[in-house]
C-alpha cells in the first residue's frame, strides 16, 4: 500500500509531500494535476489532493502520514471520514496517522522569548529588537471578535446571551437591537460593567441590565446616532487564551434606520487586521427572506476571495426546537439550508451548527444555579422533553451533536459529557455546548496563529 507524507507548518502554511508511488520528473502538483496555492491552510486542498491521488496511482485505498496542528488534523480526518462513506466504486479508504505539534508549547516558547527580548539589555540585540517590536506590541493588541450577525429576530441577541451563560442583552421581537453592543470578557470581574460611547461623552454604570441596554437602544434608533454599547464581564465557562475576546451583537443589516448599522456587519466581515469570527444566525423556520440576500451575498464573495476562512464564517442553524421533527427532520433541515446556501449564494460546505438558542439560554441558567422563572421553567421542561430520548415511547430524541460539523471524533467528545448531570445534557441538546466547544477550539488552535500572520517567523 502506497503511503503520502505530508509536512505541514500552521504557522507559515508552507509544506512538502513525499510519496512512496515514484513521480519522479515530475513535481508533486503536476503528478496529481492539482495546483495546491502556497499560502493555503493544508485542509483547503487535502481532500482534492486526496481524490486526484487516488487517481493517479489508480489505487483505492492508500496511507496517509501527516504532520500538522490538533485544529488541522481533526478538520482532515472529518474530510477522510465523508471520503470513506461514499458509494462503493467512489469511496476513498484512507489508513492515516498524525503527529501533532503542541501549540501551547509554541505560543509558551514565542511569549518566553518575546519576554526575553523585551529586557534584554545587550545593545546588539536591543538594537535588531527595535525594529519588530512595534510590529510585536501592535499584534498583542489585535481583538479577537466573535460577531453574531443575521436579520432580524433570527436569534442573534439570544444566541449570545446563551454563550455568554448571562441574559443581559435584550431580546424581543421588535427590533430593539438598534446599536452595535460590544462585551468584552473580563473573567476577573464579578459582574458586568457597561458604557455608552457617542464620540464625546462615556457613561460608566455597574450592574446592567437588560433595560439599561434597552434604555440606551432607544437613543441609538437615531439615525446620526453612532452611539455604541461597551459591557465587560465575566463570561461563564469561557477561556481567553490570553487574549482580548469580545462578543458582539450587530443591529440586523436589514434595520436601515441607521446607515451606520448596516455597514457593521461588513466592516467586520472585512476586517484583515483582527479576523473576526462571524456567525450567521440563519431562522431555521424561515430560511427564504429578502432581507438576507444582501449579507448572505457579501460572505459568499468574500468567502470566494478568502478560501482559509471558511471556518471562521460559521452558519448557525437557530430555532430547531420549532421544527416539526416528524415532518421536517433535523438532518433534512440541514440537508436543505446546504443546498440554500449552495444555489443562492454559491457557499459551498459551509459549516453549519444546529442550535436552540432559548433552550441554551434557559440551560444555563440552571447550570449556573440562578432561579428560572415559572413560565421558564415550563419551557425548558418542554424542550427536554422535546429534544431527549424517550425509551418507554421509542423515542430516539434529536442527537444534535451528531450533526454538528466536526469530526466524529471530535463529536465522540461531546457525547462523553452526556450523563454527567442533566444541565449538562440540557447544554449539549440544545447545541450550545458544541458550537461552544468549536469557538473554544478554534480560538486555541487557530485564532492565535493568525493573529501572528507569516513575518512570524522573521523574529526567529
Ligand atoms: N423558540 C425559540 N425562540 C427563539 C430562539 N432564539 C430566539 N428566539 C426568540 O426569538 C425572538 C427574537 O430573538 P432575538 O434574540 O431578540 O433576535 P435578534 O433580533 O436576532 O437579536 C425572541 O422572542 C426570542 O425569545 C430559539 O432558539 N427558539
Ligand atoms: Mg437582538
């Protein structure tokens, strides 16, 4: 059996193949007839790679041995999984195995040496030091942004709240979230703080509410208004990795009360310096509305531009409790709002992450022990009962993290934390926990090589 081996770096993206089937002559990329591009993250070309592979050593099954970051590897094994499920005369069967680098190691080895360079004192060195350390400053500085962005009502405010484990942003049917609200997780405080900025004046206010928010959103349906909303605080069960990690809420694109806001989404979506992490909240019970053309066709032409973001523009699939899952099952739902996102908007495997933001919501609050209201309480009963398995019935429930859009491995993970405690399962039903989990893990393993774009190596 032939075996392909691949040395790949996170950090710069270059890499080398080496096979045992003899091309000799010839390269790699013209063997395959693949044009693998240089600054391509490794699981943007593998699967071609893979198929046309396959091809040109007219073998069905093969080795893989691949050298790269956990985040990567778990990517390419859900790639070589869909590559062993397909039909008999198409299927790919792939022996593989990883070696992986230590990222914490790396980032731990990069700070120790920053640190080092920072207080050196020898004159040569101080003197190189000069010239990069601005560049190293600035790159500290960099924001991570988590950005929720979708029409109106689909969900974005509670999506949040449910992260977040804290229901302070307001949500109601109305469009009530008429400004941009930015919270910054500070896990060294004890509750949220907030402040208004309008370019003159900050208001700073402890203990905020929902209705100090909406107080404040009333003001900003100005049309001048440039009025934004800046909460901090600690965010329940959440890491930073040591950087600085905000949520942010955007006015629906279609709320044109406010030219300011619609331009929000963009400019996040078009930020090069920060690379935020969009999720586009898609209405599961209403997937055809005008008002998501205009958005949806900016991140399928910017996804066109960008092919290593594809895992950084996540769509959520919100409101699955509302689906009839005798008439409209979850994996046809998904199987659909695919083919939406492919036909209109040529978005192809786009990762989407079933959810149900209010069942997430009322789950965490009683996770964090805090006291539901009655009419709360009913309602998360009725989502258990909607969503867990029922044996005495034969009910099998809805397994959302079987179609969450990670490996099965990764998936496996998930399903290990059912049984611990019912909040618990509460979470990972309602598809919160797993679409936390990917935040978490892509934050770790990715968010912070980009932040270090390819001079990175330069410093070493
Ligand atoms: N049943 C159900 N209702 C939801 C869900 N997510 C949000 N809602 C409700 O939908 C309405 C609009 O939600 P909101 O978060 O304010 O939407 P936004 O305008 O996108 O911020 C509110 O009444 C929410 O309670 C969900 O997953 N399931
Ligand atoms: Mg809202």
């Amino acid at each position: 059996m032939h075996t392909l081996k691949i040395d790949y770096s996170p950090v710069t993206y270059k890499f080398k193949i080496e096979s045992t089937f003899d091309y000799s002559n010839t390269s790699f990329n013209d063997f395959i007839n693949l044009k693998i591009g240089k600054e391509e993250r490794i699981f943007n070309w593998t699967e071609e790679a893979f198929n046309k592979y396959a091809d040109s050593i007219n073998e069905r099954s093969f080795k893989v041995f691949i050298k790269c970051d956990e985040f990567e590897k778990q990517e390419i094994i859900r790639q070589i999984e869909g590559l062993q499920h397909l039909d008999e005369n198409e299927k790919i069967d792939i022996n593989y195995s990883f070696e992986v680098f230590d990222i914490d190691k790396i980032y731990d080895l990069m700070r120790s040496f920053e640190s080092f360079l920072f207080n050196c004192n020898d004159e040569l060195v101080s003197k190189e030091f000069e010239k990069i350390k601005d560049n190293i400053i600035q790159k500290h500085q960099q924001e991570v942004n988590i950005v929720a962005a979708a029409t109106m009502s689909a969900g974005k405010s509670t999506l949040l709240n449910a992260l977040i484990g804290q229901s302070i942003l307001p949500t109601k049917n109305e469009a009530t979230t008429a400004t941009i609200c930015k919270l910054k997780i500070n896990n060294n405080l004890d509750f949220f703080k907030g402040q208004v900025i309008n370019g003159d004046s900050d208001i700073v206010e402890d203990n905020i509410d929902e209705n100090w928010i909406s107080k404040h959103n009333e003001k900003a349906n100005d049309p001048e208004s440039k009025l934004e909303i800046l909460l901090e605080g600690p965010v329940f069960e959440f890491e930073t990795f040591g950087m600085d990690v905000f949520f942010i809420d955007t006015p629906g694109p279609n709320n044109s009360q406010n030219e300011n806001h619609r331009e929000a989404t963009y400019t996040y979506l078009k930020d090069e310096k920060n690379k935020p992490i969009l999720m586009y909240i898609l209405n599961a019970t209403q997937l055809r509305t005008n008002d998501e053309l205009g958005t949806l066709r900016e991140i399928s032409e910017f996804l066109k531009k960008h092919k290593n973001s594809n895992d950084r523009i996540i769509f959520i699939l919100n409101r699955i409790d509302d689906l009839d899952p005798d008439k409209e099952p979850l994996v046809y739902k998904l199987k659909k709002t695919e083919e939406y996102l492919k036909e209109n908007f040529s978005i192809k495997n786009p990762k989407i992450f079933p959810v149900s933001a209010e069942y997430g919501r009322l789950a965490i609050k009683s996770a964090k022990g805090e006291t539901l209201s009655r009419p709360e309480k009913n309602k998360l009963r009725k989502f258990n009962e909607d969503f867990m398995p029922c044996l005495s019935e034969g009910f099998i429930g809805i397994p959302v993290f079987d179609y969450l859009p990670v490996s099965e491995n990764f998936q496996s993970q998930i399903k290990d934390q059912l049984g611990k405690s019912e909040e618990l399962d509460n979470l990972i039903y309602s598809g919160i926990y797993g679409l936390k989990s990917y935040l978490q893990y892509f934050m770790k393993h990715q968010q912070r090589s980009d932040l270090y774009p390819s001079d990175k190596p330069h410093i070493f």
